[in-house]
C-alpha cells in the first residue's frame, strides 16, 4: 500500500524553478509594457503612451510579486503550530537579538 501523503520526488526543483519564474516575469512584464507603449507611442505619435505602457508593465510587474506574496504565505501559514518553529514564533529569536545587552 502506497502513502498518498508523500511529495513528489522533483518537489524543491519545481519550486526553485517557480521563484526563478518570478524574476523573469518581473523583467517580463516591464519589457512588455514598454514594448506596447513604444509601439503606441510610434502609431500614434504621443510620447505620454510610451510612459503609459512602460507603467502598464511596471503594474503587472507588481501584480506578479502580490501573487507570489500570497502563494507563499499561503504555503507557509502552517508553520507556527509546528513544533520545530512554535519556540522562535511565539518568542522571537534571542540569539541574535541579545547582541545589544
């Protein structure tokens, strides 16, 4: 009998590749939108439509890291119950902080 609880064998890759994705869909993004602002700019001869487009890629730009945001906080709201993290959640970590005492 199989166990249904247990991960996938490539699970850390597949999310290092994710976070990776990240970042290119951040440089993604603003090169779109200056692409389309660049372009609308050119069509119809108003220089305000490149600063509009590069603002469009800027704002899904952030979009994307407000998606990353909450899938990761999402992953990670569990943590504080578990007993290896409850200490440090509930207390802080002293080991760094007592450096100043």
């Amino acid at each position: 009998m199989e166990n249904n609880n247990q991960q996938p064998k490539h699970q850390s890759k597949l999310r290092a590749l994710d976070n990776l994705s990240l970042g290119l869909s951040l440089v993604a993004a603003v090169a779109i939108g200056f692409g389309v602002g660049y372009g609308l700019k050119h069509l119809f001869g108003y220089d305000w439509l490149l600063w509009l487009g590069l603002f469009w890629g800027i704002a899904a730009a952030v979009l994307n890291i407000v998606k990353a945001y909450k899938r990761a906080q999402k992953e990670y709201e569990g943590l504080e119950n578990d007993p290896r993290y409850a200490h440090r959640a509930k207390y802080g970590d002293k080991k760094f902080d007592d450096e100043d005492d």
